[in-house]
C-alpha cells in the first residue's frame, strides 16, 4: 500500500514537473511570437500582401535563413532587395508592375537584364514590369540597389520607409479577370564611415591705431570626402591672448553669416566661445547636403597696439559634428603654437561669376554680348575703419560695369 502511494506521487510530480515546463515552453513560444510581431509591426504591416491566389513579399536576407525588412546598410555598397510572387494552382499572374514609392535608393538596371520574370526596368519611376507568372510558380527576384545621394533631403532620408507595391491581373476559377493589388514595406537604414576634419589659422593681425589690434581667426571643419551630410556642429574655441591681454570683443561668422542669439555663448570663467551651426530646413522643408567645408570666421579685438612684430599666439579649438544617420558625435581637438606677423587689410573681396565666359561663344553669337553676373561677398572686419565701399568699373575694352558704392552705415 505504501508502495503505491509513494509511486502514486512520483507520478504526480512528474506530471507537475512536466506541466509546469510545458506552461513555461508554452509562455516562451508566446513572446518569442510576439517579439517578433512587434519587431514587424514596426513597418505598415496592417497593408495586405496576400490574397486569395496570390502572395507578394519584399525583405532583405540576413544571416542563415532570417529575413527582414528592416536593415543597415553601407552607402557606397550594393545590396540585395529580395521580392517574392506566389501564384496558386488555379491563377496566373499577368500586366505585373512592382512599384517602389520615392524610395531612398536606386535600382541598379543593368544587372537585371536577362532576367526571365523581368520585361523592363525604369529607373526614373522606380517600376519593373514582369512578364507572365504561371500558376504554382514561386518567383524570387533579387533586386540590386545602391544609396541614393540628394542635394535636398527630408530629415529621415538615410532611413525612410518605403512602400512597394505589386499590381496586375488574374483570372479565377470561374475564368472572371480579376485585379490584385499587393502593399508591403521595406526600411533600409543607410550609413557608413565617417570621419572630419579641423583645421584653423590666422587670417589677420594688424594695430588700428587708437582703436587697438585686430586678430582674425578662420576655423574649418570638413567631412572626408563628403561621405554623410551635417545634422549639427558645435566648436569650442579658446579665447587667444596676445601678451598676457584679453581681448575687449569678438564676432563671429559662420559661412560668412553673423552669428547671434543661441549660436554663440562665451562663458568668462572659461575663456571658451562655444558656437553652434545648424542643417536648417529650406523652403520646402528639406535639408541640405552641403558640398562645401563649413568655415567660422572669429574677429578679436585687443585694447591696445600688438602687431608691431612677430608674436606668438597659442590657437586651441574642438569641434563636435553630428551626421545624419550617426548616433554618436565626432570630436576634433587641435592646439597649436604659432607666431604670428602683422598681415592683412580691413576687407576682403571673393569674386563669383554667373554665366559661361568664352570666346567661342562670341564668335557663333550674332550679338557678340554675353550676360553673365558677378557676386562679390565683401567682409569688414572693422566697419568703424571704413568710412566707404566702392567697387569701380575695370578698363577693359568693350565690358560695361556699373559702379557700386556702399556706405559704412548700410554694414551689419
């Protein structure tokens, strides 16, 4: 009798020892389902894929057997854009088009061609036609596709989602044409390496006479090779002295634009000015991929009379830049001891030309004119030592110039 009990209750622990790990099992496989749900429900997985013939799909390979439709990837590299047709036993698919909405990258087409599934590829409109699906076919197309650089951009450019859709016609069972429409998704993350660069140097130092000496900083800060645009930049520059002397002021451009408000603080305990620039949306509210270095021009000025002679300045800067589709910043510093000889003048003239100058061109065109324009970025570094701007017409035969004059009050 007590035999049974003690094998009646084995039994029972067993049973609980197995319920119980079955209900654990049970409980894993529910959050594994729904971890990854929510990992797709991340996309427009409330658009339909599927009907009841057909079943389209697009996602990109991952390691093994995983796929997704969300991943990173390198500009500047080519990756695979995997699309999937099913056709039932009882339809074929014809008049195929596969759509990708204004996406952020571009098909490559010359790698598709003599594809059998594939008629023709355009990439203006981002569409490839297919030729005819037959029933019970499994189609996989693999699409090769490579970042796509825009000047302008929205903010979520490097990983904006882009919808695909496939749209043709099928005849049911009761040979009834019958139109499908298939929407999914796909997010491509695109970055890749990055690095800035930082450089800084002296532009200016002369005496003003009662008005005191004029120091002129240029700092530049560039991307290599322009690889990713700027999101945000932050320099920390320490305020120079000359001769154990501070100087009374500072300005300071950013791309020739003086910089106010939040986009300069200058902490006094310190001797730090921190200056911040800022990708700033355009009219149509879109980002800007520059192609130029940033520069930040800082203009001190000192009380008395110090550019009598070679002097030696110490030059301390650090940069913090932010780019579209980083996480974290990159950080410059650069300290440099240098001597310094009285150079430069109040202002300085850059000269740009509009139009195309040729002489070619004068001699096909009937009127022998060319119009073309010139813009000249005038900087004072000292307005109070200019009483007047004029630009005076050249002599040089047969070019009309108007003179333009600016007045010192006029200056910002």
């Amino acid at each position: 009798m007590e035999l049974r009990m003690i094998k009646s209750s084995i039994v029972r622990r067993i049973i609980a020892i197995l319920l119980t790990f079955c209900l654990i099992t049970a409980n894993y496989a529910l959050t594994g389902i729904s971890i990854a749900e929510t990992v797709n429900d991340e996309l427009q997985e409330t658009i339909s894929t599927k009907g009841s013939n057909i079943e389209f799909s697009a996602f990109f390979k991952g390691k093994g057997i995983i796929t997704t439709r969300q991943k990173h990837l390198k500009i500047g590299e080519i990756a695979n854009l995997c699309l999937e047709i099913k056709v039932n036993d009882k339809v074929a698919l014809e008049d195929g088009i596969i759509t990708m909405d204004n996406p952020n990258f571009s098909i490559k087409k010359d790698e598709l061609v003599g594809n059998k599934y594939i008629t023709e590829v355009n990439e203006e409109t981002n569409q490839i036609k297919l030729s005819k699906i037959s029933s019970n076919d499994e189609v996989s197309i693999e699409v090769p596709i490579e970042f796509k650089k825009q000047d302008k951009f929205p903010a979520d450019y490097f990983e904006k989602e882009t919808i695909i859709t496939l749209e043709g016609k099928y005849e049911n069972e009761n040979q009834r044409e019958k139109e499908y429409k298939g929407i999914t998704s796909i997010k491509p993350r695109w970055s890749t390496d990055s690095d800035v660069n930082l450089s800084q140097s002296i532009e200016k130092f002369f005496n003003l006479g009662e008005n005191g000496t004029l120091l002129q900083q240029k700092i530049t800060t560039e991307v290599v090779e322009n690889t990713l645009p700027r999101n945000r930049e932050q320099i920390e520059v320490t305020v120079p002295t000359i001769l154990d002397q501070k100087p009374n002021w500072a300005v300071v451009l950013i791309d020739g634009e003086k910089a106010t408000g939040e986009e300069m603080q200058y902490d006094a305990e310190t001797g730090v000015i921190k200056v911040a620039s800022q990708n700033k949306q355009d009219e149509e509210g879109k980002m800007v991929w520059k192609s130029k270095p940033t520069e930040y021009t800082i203009i001190y000025n000192f009380p008395t009379n110090l550019a009598l002679a070679p002097t030696p300045v110490t030059l301390k800067t650090a940069s913090h830049t932010y780019l579209y589709s980083k996480e974290t910043e990159i950080t410059k510093e650069i300290t440099e001891d240098v001597v310094v000889n009285p150079v430069g003048s109040l202002t300085t003239v850059k000269t740009t030309l509009y139009g195309d100058l040729y002489k070619g061109y004068l001699y096909h065109n009937e009127d022998r004119k060319i119009e073309y324009k010139e813009k000249n970025d005038i900087e004072v570094s000292y307005k109070e030592g200019v009483e007047k701007l004029e630009i005076k017409s050249n002599d040089m035969q047969n070019i009309t110039y108007k003179q333009t004059q600016f007045n010192k009050e006029e200056l910002s």
